[in-house]
C-alpha cells in the first residue's frame, strides 16, 4: 500500500467533517447521527460487526519448517517456502511461498496509529481522550478495541451531541480502516493480543492479523500474487499466530529453517 492505514483514516475523515458540516447546517444534528448511521452501514456493512472469539483455536500440524523475523520465532504449516525470493528488510518482511502464497510480515512500532493521528490530525491528545475514553491513548490496541467495538446501533436521535460525535467519527474509521469485510476475530498470542480479519472459510483474497503487545506491534498479511481467494484454513494461520514466541538469542536477523525430510505440504492441504 502506497498510503498508510493512518494517513487514509484522516483523508476520510476531512471528507467526512466537510459532508457533516453541510448537513447539520441545513437540517440539525440529532437526523444526521440517525441517517449517517443508517447511511454508513448500508455502504459498509462490516462496520456492524464486532469482534468475536475465534471458533476454531487448534493448530494445523507442523512441519518442522519455522521462520525468525523482527526478533520472533514461528512454526509454519507449509514446507514449500520459497527461499531464494523470500526479501526483508528493517520493516517489513515478505516469505513466498510456491503454492502462490505469501506471508507478509511487518514490523510497526508502539503507538504508531496514535501517534499519527494526532500529529498528522494536529489532535490535542487531552482533547482527544475526553472524546474517545481516558484509555484511548493506551496503545494502539486499546484504540483499535474501541474503533471496533463502535456500531449504527449506538447511533439515534436521542444520542447526547458528544456521544454522537464519538460514536460516528469511530463508524468512518472503522469503514476505512477494517481491510477484510468478511470477519473481525479476537486473537491471543504470548504476549501479543489483537484482531483478525477475514474468515478463511469464506475465501477472501486476504486475510489481514495485527497483533500488539507493550513493546511491538506486527502485522501479518495472508494473499496470493494471482489476488486469487485464499486456500488457507484457520488452523494453518493459528500454527503461525500462535507458535510466535521472542527469539532465544533476540536476534532481528531474518531466517527460514526447514526440516528437509518433512513432507512438503501446501495450503489448505
């Protein structure tokens, strides 16, 4: 992506403040909060969900091929991990793999979602925490729960003007920020706690993990360079997620270790 999750969430923001302020000019704030509520679900119907609990928390055998990026050891599900054209650097870490598959992995300082959003939003941090809740400024998990957590529903026209204000500002970065429409799972890991999205059992063409912990936060990106829809399961991402522990040595150098008489599987295999 060309454009930073942060940096698209405020350019639909100025889009949105702009719209709003037409509207409640001309015909009040209690409508706008029921029809924009109503408006932003019918055009983004995801910003109804929630997070929920994955249903499926095992692990897809292993293969006894694991991999080390940005100071992390996992296991991987697959075998057939193209090493010649895997490519990391500082940030960001790409493992293809020849079923088609790619895992990217990127590495994204504490903080880096708020902290953008009010530099680049020129956000006073006390102002912004009386408007989204005293723990938004937290960690980039805390705000993301609250984003998430945001529906149509806590929208009416009976909703008080900050609650109002609160609750529509987080549906329009929720629309533009949730990358995957097709699910938003709760995910747990060691020491990272985060969010899923996408379910592999409707075959999206990726399947986007962020996970935070107090002094890291890595995404993890599933898809296809044919932007085919995936062939994964949840069990296959959970041995990833899930197996993520800190390197024995703390190293940051990137690294594929495959046992060569494993058996070479692949995706959804």
């Amino acid at each position: 992506m060309t454009i930073s999750r942060s940096k698209r969430i405020l350019l639909g923001v100025a889009a949105a403040f702009l719209f709003c302020g037409t509207y409640l000019w001309f015909f009040g704030e209690q409508t706008y909060w029921a029809l924009s509520a109503r408006y932003i679900a019918h055009q983004v119907p995801l910003v109804k969900r929630i997070p929920v609990d994955l249903a499926d928390v095992s692990l897809a055998d292993s293969t006894n091929a694991k991999s080390s990026y940005f100071g992390y050891d996992f296991q991987l599900p697959w075998s057939d991990v193209d090493e010649q054209n895997s490519k990391a650097n500082a940030k960001v870490a790409i493992l293809p793999f020849r079923s088609g598959l790619y895992v990217v992995i990127k590495d994204i300082a504490p903080k880096s979602l708020i902290n953008s959003l009010l530099a680049d939003g020129k956000l006073d941090p006390s102002e912004f925490s009386q408007l989204y809740g005293e723990k938004s400024l937290d960690s980039d998990y805390a705000f993301t729960r609250i984003m998430l957590d945001a529906t149509p529903s806590q929208l009416n026209l009976r909703t008080p003007h900050k609650d109002g204000v609160r609750a529509s500002m987080l549906l329009m970065m929720k629309a533009i920020a949730v990358p995957v429409d097709s699910g938003i799972f709760n995910v747990h890991s060691g020491d990272f706690k985060g969010f899923q999205y996408g379910d592999p059992t409707e075959h999206p063409n990726r399947i986007v993990v962020d996970l935070f912990s107090d002094n890291k936060s890595l995404e993890l990106t599933f898809s296809r360079k044919d932007k085919a829809a995936l062939s994964v399961s949840q069990p296959e991402i959970n041995r990833i997620v899930m197996t993520l522990q800190q390197s024995s040595a703390g190293s940051q150098a990137p690294s594929v270790r495959s046992n060569s008489k494993a058996q070479r599987t692949q995706p959804g295999t």
